[in-house]
C-alpha cells in the first residue's frame, strides 16, 4: 500500500509497512522531531497520531526558528 512523501528535495513513493503506520512512525523512522515538523497529509494539517493511508499525499515541512 504506498503513500507519497514529500520533504524538502524529497518526492517519493514509499510503502506503508504496517496497518496502523502513523505520522509519528514516519517521523521516528526518518529521525525527524515533530516539535520541529509540520506534517500535512493531503493538503490538510495533521497531528502526528494520524494513520496514514493508501493513496495519501503526506508532506513534511521544517519549522525554522529565529530571531
């Protein structure tokens, strides 16, 4: 069941490993931090205990802070 990643320079098509695989999975798996992470799946903000389905488009955006 695959699902499209977007992050950064990142577009690809990766599978799904598990039926409940989440945001946060995804984020753990890519050694990303989601209080450094805005996560989007389809178009649409998402927190990160969101389920990922087939089909869907999940992008991932770094938060830059400064001042």
């Amino acid at each position: 069941m695959p699902f499209i990643l977007k992050y950064k320079q990142l577009n690809e098509v990766r599978e799904i490993p598990d039926e409940n695989y989440t945001i946060k999975d995804l984020l753990d798996d890519m050694e990303l931090s989601a209080q450094t992470i805005v996560s989007k799946q389809n178009g649409e903000l998402v927190i990160e205990d969101t389920v990922i389905e087939e089909g869907d488009e999940i992008q991932l955006v770094q938060i830059i802070y400064g001042g």
